[in-house]
C-alpha cells in the first residue's frame, strides 16, 4: 500500500517490526508489552494495511480484561523479564482468562471510539456487523467499568488512581502529588532511563509517588469501595473526554446493531453538563483537571484540556476558540505542545511536560474534522505529517527544533500518520 510514499513505507515498516503476531509493541525496546491505548489506536493503522489483523490487536487487548469489565492499561508478555514495574509488583490481578497477566490500572478509554473507526474501515458491511458483534459486550463492559466503579461524590465525571492511567504520566498537572513525598515501602530499579536519556524522562521523584500508588493499588484491587481514602485522586480532562467520546461511538455502534444504547442520552447530557460546570477554566479558553480530594481545578494548562474537542464535548465556535487561544499561547512552536511554553513547568524535552506527540495531534485533528472545522483540521494534520517527514517516526518531538525524542520506530505515530495519509479530513 505504501506505494510512491517514503512515509507510508517508513510507517508500515515500524508496524510490522513491531508486530508480535497478536499485538504490536509500541517500540522495540522500550515498551516490550501490550499497551491499553496504544494497541487502540495503533489498530487504526493496521486496519488500512491488513484488516483482519487490525480486529486482532483488539480482541487480544479485550483477552487482559477482568471480572469486574476493567481493562488493564499493559498486558504483560510472559518472556519478558528485564522490565519495570513487571506482573510481581501486581500479584493476583483479577482477569477473566486464566494465566494472562496484566497492570492493575487502566488508561484513557478511547477503544471504543477505536473499535468504531475500525469497523468503519471495513468496506464489507457483513464482516464489519458481524465483527462489531463479537466484541461490543466487552468494549462496552470496560467502557461502564469507570461509570460504575469510578465516580465519586454523586458527579458523573470518572476519577483516576494513577498519573500512569491519564497516559500523560509526568504532566506537571501532577505536580502537587509528587511534592507530597510519597515513596513506596520497598526498593525499585528503573529500567526506562537506561534506554532513553534520564533528561527526557520522569524524574525519580515522579517513580517514587508512581510506586507508592502500585503498592496501594495491589494492596486491594477492589478500588471503587475505597476510592475516598486514594493517595492520588483526580477528574482527568482528557480521561473524561476519551470516555465520552467513546461513549458516543459505542451508542453508534449499538444502533447499527439494533441494540439499545450503551449510555443513555440522559446520562450523556448530566456527563456533559457536570465536565463543563467542573472543569472549565473561561480565563484560560481551557479545561483543567480537578484535584477531588482537595475540591479544586488543578492550576496548570496542558494539552489534556484541548481533548474535549475530540471528545465532542465542545460547540465548534469553542473548539475554534479554543485552539486559537492554545496557538497563539505556543508561537514559535511545533503544534501541538503538550504543555504551552508559558507555563513554568514546561520543558521541550521531557516527555509530557512539552514534546509534541502524535497521537494526541491526530486526537484534535478528528475532533476538529467531526465539528466540521476542516481547515484547522487539516492544517494540523499537515504539520503533523510534515514533522514526522522531517524527523521520523518517533515517541515524541522538540516543539522547537523537531528533533524525535524518546522512543525510536515508535508504532503509534506509524500506525496514525498512515490513518492521515489515507483518510485526509474530509473536504479539506
């Protein structure tokens, strides 16, 4: 398919490096395992190269769910030994399929959203009906998972556990936990900085708050009958806008299914009314998150609050605004820094406290696309396909120099700008 493309064939060539058969790993060294939202969206790239093998990324990552419907954020590979936190730091995980070790957390849901795009990539309605059918009961299990064990307080907005389950795991909008100086009970040893430079990863203060809430978590995975007593307890802007968004597309997949909704539009509506009304910051054109335990907005704008525009949460007239407002606050930027320049934690080299990454581009570029602002749409998806052509297919990206970061022959960006190659917007 790669054709007369270089990128299409760099693309594909990662994905199939990367390729163990039932999952991709996200790169060759770093990450080693399966990974929740990885797999999700890498699946979209796999379905414009081999369909079927897109399904299989999917019902390989639904194989680690648990009895309760969650999804774990990594599904560990069993020859793998030599990486930090393995399956021992989570003894006794719960899982529906005997044998398969996981994580005891989660990470944003944005596979039901995936399944859909998937699906809608098959050209034949039967397979794509009847593939729909197989796994929507357990997308669906894991997309009520967070309604039903998650939420606390009365509000409909999900809470997480661990910066680890935002995916943006070393934002500054964590910050006021790692200054709490949390530290596990037992010693550690890293890995990640041994592979990639330790400047452009989170800092050992960041892993010892990380690793004292794995020692908590593991202590009792029962979490939603204690969640009031977590270390670590937060309204995530991006987390609740994947949810939501996915929500959207699960109810669109039970439609073609003649099936009834997966959340009803009552609780659509209260969900959407309560994200607003909770994490909506007017002075910043911005959605923060919200510290629960502490009852506050978390004072730090970050790219997570621009995913309400993928999430569908937003009117194009504030989607638009929105991205105004990020753009000019990151002049002199590549688009789009996960953490704008003015904000006194940015760093254009670590991680997610200002690289650039992919995958979230590609979030906004289809929000954008879905609220019918196609030139904004497209133009961040030119610039995100041009900074891959410069720089290659990386973890993430220098917003000033463009220079890839992280992780090398990385699978979501493979897997995403195939997507934007071969999907431009739409009447763009």
């Amino acid at each position: 398919m790669a054709g007369d493309d270089p990128l299409l064939a760099a693309a594909e060539g990662v994905l199939r490096g990367n390729d163990l058969g039932d999952y991709t790993k996200p790169s060759p060294r770093l990450y080693p395992h399966q990974w929740n939202w990885d797999s999700a969206l890498v699946a979209i790239g796999w379905a414009h190269l081999d369909w079927p093998r897109a399904a299989r990324e999917i019902e390989s990552l639904l194989e680690a769910q648990w009895t309760d419907g969650m999804l774990p954020h990594i599904r560990y590979n069993p020859t793998v030994t030599d990486y930090h936190p393995g399956p021992e730091w989570w003894p006794d995980v719960p899982v529906r399929r005997k044998g398969v070790r996981t994580s005891g957390i989660s990470q944003p849901p944005v596979l039901g959203a995936a399944v859909h795009t998937v699906g809608l990539l098959q050209p034949d309605a039967s397979t794509r009906l009847t593939w729909w059918a197989r796994v929507y009961d357990p997308v669906r299990e894991a997309l009520l998972y967070f309604a039903r064990h998650r939420t606390v307080g009365g509000s409909p907005l999900v809470a997480i556990i661990h910066p680890w389950e935002s995916g943006l795991d070393n934002s500054p909008r964590w910050d006021f936990a790692v200054r709490g100086g949390l530290r596990p009970s037992r010693p550690y040893r890293r890995v990640d900085n041994t592979i990639v430079a330790a400047a452009h990863r989170p800092t050992q203060a960041d892993y010892d708050l990380y690793m004292h809430l794995v020692e908590w978590i593991a202590a009792d995975y029962r979490v939603g009958s204690r969640l009031a007593q977590a270390p670590f307890l937060v309204y995530d802007a991006l987390f609740n806008a994947a949810w939501f968004r996915s929500a959207l597309d699960l109810n669109r997949i039970a439609a073609a299914l003649d099936r009834p909704p997966a959340v009803s539009d009552a609780d659509l509506d209260a969900f959407r009314a309560a994200y607003h009304a909770t994490l909506w910051h007017a002075p910043s054109l911005l959605f923060r998150d919200v510290d629960v335990r502490g009852g506050t907005q978390i004072p730090v704008d970050t790219v997570a609050g621009l995913i309400a525009i993928y999430g569908g949460l937003v009117s194009a007239d504030q989607a638009a605004a929105m991205m105004a407002r990020y753009r000019q606050r990151c002049r002199g930027c590549r688009m789009v820094p996960s953490v704008p320049p003015d904000q006194p934690a940015f760093d254009p080299h670590r991680y997610w406290r200002g690289p650039v990454w992919v995958h979230v581009n590609w979030l906004i570029v289809r929000g954008l696309e879905a609220l019918g602002l196609r030139d904004e749409a497209a133009s961040l998806a030119e610039e995100t396909l041009a900074l891959v052509r410069r720089a290659g297919l990386h973890e993430y990206y220098d917003p000033y120099t463009d220079a890839g970061l992280g992780g090398p022959d990385f699978s979501w960006p493979a897997a995403l700008a195939i997507d934007l190659v071969r999907r431009p917007v739409a009447g763009a």
